[in-house]
C-alpha cells in the first residue's frame, strides 16, 4: 500500500483545492485513521487475521498522509534552504524515534495497549498542531496556478521520456543506494552471530552506532550542502559508504566494525539528507507531492527488493557477501549519481 499509494496521494495532493488548502486535507483523513488501526494493534495481537486487518489500516492511514505531509518540506522552504530544512527534519525525526524507544519499553511494562495509545496521541496531537500552526503557500501567488498539476503518471512519463535523463538517474540512484543499504540492514544481525560471534542484541546495538552518527550530522550534513551543491555532498557520502563497506568486509573486530559503522552513519547522513531536496530540484512547484511520492515508491521498492536479492546471494556464498553486495550497489549508486545534471 505504502509503495503503490504514496505516489498516488502525493499526485492528488498537488491537484486538491480546498478552503484548507492542498495538503491539509490528507492529513487530516490519514492520520485519524492511522491513529485508530495504531491503537486496535494490542487488542487484537491474539488473532491473526485481525492484526493483519489493524496493521494494514495503519499503513493505509500513514499512505493517505505520509507524502503529502513530507511534501511541505518543498512547498516551505526556498530550493536552497531544503537541505538545512530536511537535516533539522531528520534531527527530530532521530530524537523522535529515540523518546519512543525508550519511552515505549516503559509503558509496555505497564500495559502491552499504552505505548500504541501514547503514540496515536502524539501523533494526533502533532497534526492538530500541524494544522494549527503551518500555514500553506497562497496558490493565487503561484505562476500558471490555474493549470491543474499533472498526475502520477504524467509526473512518470516525463521523467522517462524528458531528454534530460537527470531525474531517472536520480531516481535509479536512490533505488540502488536503497537496495543495497536495505539489504546490510536486514542480515547484519545474523552477519554478527554467525561470522562475528556475537550475540544478536550486540549487533544491534552496533546498528545504534550508526543510526546515531547519522542523526548527530543530519544538520551538518546540510549546511555542508548548502555550501558544496547537493550532488557532490551526495557523491562523497556514496564514496565514504563504500570505504566503510570495504572496511567492514575485512574486519572482524566487533570494537573496530562499531567504530566503522559510526562513520559510515556519518557518510549516510550526507546521502540521506540531501536526496529528497535533490528529487524537488528536477520537480516544478506544481509537482512536488508527485515527486515526493516517486521518491517514496523508489525508496518503498529498493526495501522489498534489498533483502531478496541479498538473501539469494547469502545462501550461495554466506553472510560476509552481503558486505561486497551493498558495496556493488553503492558503486551503482555513484556511477548513475555522476551522470545527474544540476
């Protein structure tokens, strides 16, 4: 739902004109919602088919308000001011998750339903501020306003058929980075019990190192794009990823590959940041929600698609390979990066 629906409701974004204006009105039918199916999730974690029910309302919910909630990150902020805009985005997006890990393991001790009614509550309590508070762009000030805005599939056929391939190279460049860090992500646990030695709980923690590192430089990250232009911010992240790549396929150190991994967050946080702001430099005004959405469904495609072939890959040669098959995609990512024109 969210690979498919997310384009689609980002699309329609762009087109919706109402007293509230464009983006307000997904939000406000998506996150009620979410938040409902959230909160049925404990109460019906004893029957199958009825969490499956809860889960998939909540991933509706969060498609019907994820990319155009995201997309006010175009419609805010001026082309130069994106990066400085997401890195703060990403800064509290990092806080965010780290209060409700913490948070959540409290409140579950004191009842499996509290953390999932505390986090439909937060949630709820952010959109009404949202809508409260963040005021909308007048679309009256906007040139050639009155066209209506394309649709996803007009947004799609013109990055393919633009003779200026700058927007599918983009757009396959996010899919490889996606595909391949997707794929470290999925196996490094059982990478760090088999090959490592090392219990699956250390492994994650040494994730943390990294998730870490890349919310720490997720304002830096900006400002240095800011300065340097996003392409080249993102190609030394690419480039510092795959020396930590190669790195952490020779090491077998768990102290060493945790302080590889703290690096690498760093080096992510330069790619990371920067590849939504890049996406809304190829979209015109009107597209921004069209274009968010096809950042999504790259993204959203790379998570099935990563595991998959890494987990293939895996069975034939062994968890190590998944070091040498992230580091091929980076390589992709690179090579397709290089060829974006700015």
């Amino acid at each position: 739902m969210n690979m498919f629906g997310q384009p689609i409701v980002g699309s329609r974004s762009d087109r919706t004109r109402t007293r509230f204006g464009r983006r307000k009105p997904w939000i406000m039918l998506g996150a009620p919602i979410a938040a409902l199916f959230f909160v049925l999730v404990p109460f019906v974690r004893d029957n199958f088919v009825l969490i499956g029910l809860a889960i998939l309302g909540t991933n509706i919910g969060m498609a019907l308000f994820r990319s155009p909630t995201v997309a006010f990150l175009g419609d805010l902020f001026a082309p130069q001011e994106r990066s400085k805009a997401n890195g703060v985005i990403n800064l509290m997006g990092g806080l965010g998750g780290a209060i409700a890990l913490f948070a959540g393991g409290a409140l579950y001790k004191l009842g499996a339903p509290l953390p999932f009614i505390a986090g439909a509550a937060v949630l709820l309590l952010a959109v009404a501020i949202v809508l409260w508070r963040v005021r909308e762009p007048d679309l009256s000030a906007e040139s050639g306003s009155e066209a209506p805005a394309p649709g996803v599939l007009a947004n799609a056929r013109q990055v393919l058929q633009n003779p200026d391939k700058s927007g599918l190279f983009l757009l396959a460049a996010i899919f490889a980075w996606f595909v391949g860090w997707n794929a470290m992500e999925a196996f490094f646990t059982l990478y760090a019990r088999n090959v490592l030695g090392i219990s699956v709980g250390t492994g994650t923690q040494m994730l943390t190192a990294f998730a870490a590192a890349l919310i720490l430089f997720a304002i830096p990250s900006g400002l240095i794009a800011t300065r340097v232009g996003r392409k080249p911010t993102i190609i030394v992240g690419l480039v510092g990823m795959l020396a930590g790549l190669i790195v952490g396929f020779t090491v077998r150190n768990p102290t060493i590959l945790l302080a590889v991994l703290a690096v690498m967050g760093a080096f992510w946080a330069l790619v990371n940041i920067n590849s939504l702001p890049m996406v809304y430099d190829l979209s015109k005004g009107g597209s921004i929600g069209a274009y968010t959405g096809l950042y999504y469904f790259s993204s959203s495609l790379a998570a099935v698609t990563g595991p998959i072939l890494a987990g293939g890959l895996v069975d034939l040669v062994g968890y190590s390979a998944v070091w040498l098959f992230t580091a091929v995609f980076m390589v992709a990512a690179v090579v397709l990066m290089s060829r974006v024109r700015t």
